[in-house]
C-alpha cells in the first residue's frame, strides 16, 4: 500500500466522493485508511449505570484504500503513486513519485 499515514488524500469513490483530508490511520493488512473528515459514522452507546445518560459518539470509519488518491505536495493535483528506486553510495532505497510531475514524494 503506498497510502501512509499524514498524507494528504481526496477521495474518489463513495458518499464522500470529492473531499480531501489528511490520513489519520493506515492498515496495510487490511488495505484500508481512515481520513479525517470521510465516512463519518455515528455510534449510538445505551446507559450502563443508573442515572447516566446514553451518548452518540461520532467517528471516522476506515475504508479502502483503492478509493483515494494521494495529493502530490509539489503540483498540488491528485495523482496516482509510481515507486522508483534510488541509489546513494551503494546503498537503494525505493522512492514514492508522483506519475504527474515525475518529482519524489517526501
């Protein structure tokens, strides 16, 4: 998954289709992310003592990670992620780049 966390993304598909925001968690098992301020769900939480009240809880519910694109730093457009490997004294070390600008991400 080349979608980490504190990337700035806007997602493509689904009922938050437009919106950008900043990647607050990555699941690189799962294949998915949650974005602050996309898939906000609302959890309704019942009285476990007597004489509380019952709460809704608000959060941001992950999903897939094919549905968002990461905004490049440097052109600022959404764009899909190319890897390249760079080599400095003997040593690789594989790159993000953007497939638009061409220039290394980070």
């Amino acid at each position: 998954m080349r979608i980490r966390k504190g990337d700035n993304v806007k997602v493509t598909a689904g009922k938050d289709r437009g919106k950008t925001g900043k990647v607050m968690q990555a699941f690189p098992a799962l294949g998915k992310v949650v974005v602050e301020g996309a898939n906000t769900l609302t959890k309704h939480m019942k009285v476990h003592k007597q004489g509380e009240k019952g709460q809704k809880i608000s959060y941001n519910a992950p999903f897939n990670a094919t549905n968002v694109q990461l905004i490049c730093p440097k052109c600022a457009q959404p764009t899909r992620i190319g890897m390249q490997t760079l080599e400095n004294e003997g040593k690789t070390k594989k790159v993000r780049t953007c497939r638009k600008c061409k220039e290394a991400i980070e």
